[in-house]
C-alpha cells in the first residue's frame, strides 16, 4: 500500500472485530453490575417495587430517545406491530424485571445470575413444546451440565441461607421464563420493526408499566428514600441497564450474534467476583464448581448449533 493510502480492508476489519468484542464484553460486565447495585440498594430499606420504580424512572428518557432515533425514516407501525410490541413489553421487560428485583431479596448475586444464564437453554425447551423443535442428543446433555451447575450452587445456598432462598431462585427463575417466552415469540417482530426500535419501544412500555404499578401499590410518600437509593437507581438505569443495551447490539453489527453471546460468558464471573469484592458474598468450591458448570453447558449448547441467535432479538433490560 502506498503511503498515505486509504488502509488495507484486513486493517480495518481487524479493528471493528477488536471494538465488537471489546463492547461486548463492557456490555456484559455492565449488565452484571444490575444485581450487584439491586443488593447494594435492599441495604437502605428500599422494596422492589420502590426500587424498580425508580430504575425504570431514570431509564424512560433514555429509551424514548432510543426509539425515537429508531424510528428515523422508518415507516409508520401497523396496529399488529403496536399490540406486539405492548405484549413484549409486557413479558419480556417488565414482568422479568420486577420478578428478578423481588427474587434478588433472598438470594445472592452469583446465584441470580447464574439462574438468568440459563436462558438459552429456556428458549430450546420452549422451541420443543410449543413449536415441536427436535433437540439432539449434544443439545440435552448441554442442558444437564448448565442445570446441574445451578442445582450446585442452589443447593449450597438452601443450607446455608435457609428455605427462603427456594421462593428467591423461584422467582428469577420465573424472570428468566418470562424473558425465554420473549426471545422466543419476538424474531417475526423484530423482523418487521427492528431491534434497536423495538427495544426502545418495549423497554418504555415496561417502564410505564413499573412506574405505574408503583403509583397502584404505594403511597406517593413511599417515593422518599435514602439518597444512596437515588444514586444506585440512576446508575443502574444508565450504565447497567440502558448502556450495555446500546454496546451489546453495536457489538453485534461488528461480530455478529454468536461471539456477541459467547462473550457474555464474562457476565456470570463478573457477577461473581463483584458479589466476593464488593458484597462480601462467600466465595466457596461449590459456588466455583456450578458456576464453571453453567458456562460449560451454554458452551456446549452453543457448539451444538442451536444457541439462540441474540442478534435477531433485542437485548435485556432486565439482564
């Protein structure tokens, strides 16, 4: 190349692939953080309710704006998509959050977030009873390793922590149902609207939603909480929850859906060593084991050719 050229293609790609996994990783690690401030907030008497309220309060502009940017030259929403788009919302955002918020109070961060990573394996099983999908051999011994790394460490957690952590894994096991149900209803939408416009779109709906349910459940005065609680919601709205939205799906224009989601493997190590550094949560062999066995499992799940393709689903907010 002569000098002063224009650079070589080989270059260039090379960059975009650094800056793709580069943003996929932060996207991650970002989203991470979500259950590490949720445990932070609960020290200072919040609820869930009052604490996603206010998460989802800060995150409302941010996501308008998304949508509105989206929606740039688009052509108009049909009324199909509008309903779709309010279900999604509905399920894929607002009722996986909330749950996830509540099963935070019983138990720990790694524990939460390792239930929330089985979430490919979810799809799978949904494809095979309500689409009548065939899932080979590879594909169920995948899904054996990643539940029996949970059990571990669920089961670890039940003897120290008491029954209470069994109604907590319940309900973010229920948060990643709900959320599994969205990746699996939402490709034919995306298709017509668009992630990043649906993502916006579905995420302010669900924001309505948390913020209206606050105004149903609580008193106005139950909007009084510690400062420290307005600090941790505001971070939680823009750099876990709105920030890796936006990274992850530009990592995905980079280096498409499967490194994208094979990268987010950092999410459940990051978890965990935040929880150990900055909770204080126990660091155990059975805690090291399950978690080892989780990624083990979406790994072979993903080498076997069926992992979810995340690209062609907007991502969580809830994550």
């Amino acid at each position: 190349m002569a000098e002063g050229g224009p650079p070589s293609p080989a270059p260039r790609t090379l960059r975009l692939a650094g800056a793709g996994l580069l943003m996929a990783a932060v996207g991650s690690i970002a989203f991470s953080g979500k259950a590490i401030i949720v445990k932070l907030a609960y020290r200072h008497g919040v609820d869930a309710v009052t604490l996603i309220m206010y998460r989802m309060l800060f995150a409302l502009p941010l996501f308008i704006a998304l949508a509105w940017w989206a929606s740039r030259g688009q052509p108009p929403l049909a009324r199909r998509d509008w309903l779709a788009i309010g279900g999604l919302g509905l399920t894929g955002y607002y009722l996986a959050s909330f749950l996830d918020f509540l099963g935070l109070q019983y138990i720990s961060a790694s524990l939460e977030r390792l239930i929330l990573y089985l979430n490919p394996t979810l799809v799978l099983l949904i494809g095979v009873f309500a689409f009548g999908h065939r899932v080979r051999t590879a594909q169920f011994a995948a899904l054996a390793v990643s539940y029996a790394g949970v059990v571990m460490v669920f089961g670890h957690e039940l003897r120290l922590e008491g029954p209470h952590v069994l109604l907590g894994a319940a309900l973010v096991f229920g948060s990643a149902v709900s959320y599994a149900i969205y990746l699996a209803s939402s490709g034919e939408v995306v298709k017509r609207v668009g992630a990043l416009r649906l993502t916006g779109l579905a995420t302010t709906v669900a924001c309505a939603l948390c913020i209206a349910q606050f105004f149903v459940l609580r008193p106005v005065s139950a909007m009084v909480v510690a400062p420290e609680v307005l600090w941790l919601s505001l971070l939680n709205a823009t750099l876990c929850t709105f920030a890796p939205v936006v990274l992850v799906m530009l990592a995905i224009e980079r280096i498409g859906p499967t490194l994208t989601a094979q990268t987010g493997m950092l999410g459940p190590l990051s978890t965990l060593l935040m929880g150990v550094v900055i909770l204080g949560e126990p660091f155990t062999p059975w805690v090291a084991a399950g978690t080892a066995l989780v990624l083990l499992g979406i790994a072979l799940l993903a080498r076997a050719g069926r992992m979810p393709e995340r690209g062609k689903v907007a991502p969580a907010a809830a994550d």
